[in-house]
C-alpha cells in the first residue's frame, strides 16, 4: 500500500483523504464522482466481484466507453498486484516514508 499511497499523492490525492478512505461514502474529503469510483473499486475487489447494474450506470454518466476501459483496467491491475503481493508476503518498501501511508485490511477468516 505504500506505493499506492506515494502515486496517489503525487496525483494529488490528501493525506487528509488517505486518513478518511475508510469511511469515504460519508466523507466530505470525496466528491459524489470520486465516492462512485471508490464503489466501483470495492465492487470489483470484491469475491466474487459484485458491479451493480446501477453503480455501472452511474459511472457510464460521467466516464465514455474508453475510459470506462482505463478505470476498470486501472482497477483490475491494482488489485491484482495488492493480491500478488500479500500472497507472497511482500511489504511495504519505503515509498511512503515519513508520510501517511494507507494500511492494507488484515483478511477475515
């Protein structure tokens, strides 16, 4: 998490917003556009993924065919990287150093 942390933030994302990721549906730090791509995110991170007809309705208002593309490709790339990652126990490396860093959810067994 802590590359994503570091990209994000070079993006332009918070650490006010990082800080507030667990509860972005009820948080001001998040647009009504970026609490439904967080959706999206959750949704398709999910097992076994759960995309709504509605929440891929929404998206498809603001976002054309190609970007719909780049998200979900952006999303699916990120997940399976986080996966790859805790299955083989790899750890943060240092890219957030001295900065918050969001930390991954322990899994539920």
């Amino acid at each position: 998490m802590d590359i994503g942390s570091a990209v994000g933030r070079a993006a332009g994302v918070t650490d006010a917003q990082l800080r507030a990721l667990p509860e972005y549906r009820k948080s001001s730090r998040f647009s009504e556009l970026e609490r439904l791509v967080l959706d999206y995110a959750v949704a398709m991170t999910a097992t076994p993924v759960d995309v709504s007809e509605t929440l891929f309705g929404d998206l498809r208002r603001h976002f054309n065919d190609e970007q719909m593309i780049e998200l979900t490709a952006t999303i699916a790339w990120e997940n399976y990287r986080a996966r790859f990652d805790h299955a083989l126990g790899i750890e943060a490396q240092g890219f957030s150093d001295g900065a918050y860093s969001v930390s991954p959810e322990k899994p539920r067994r």
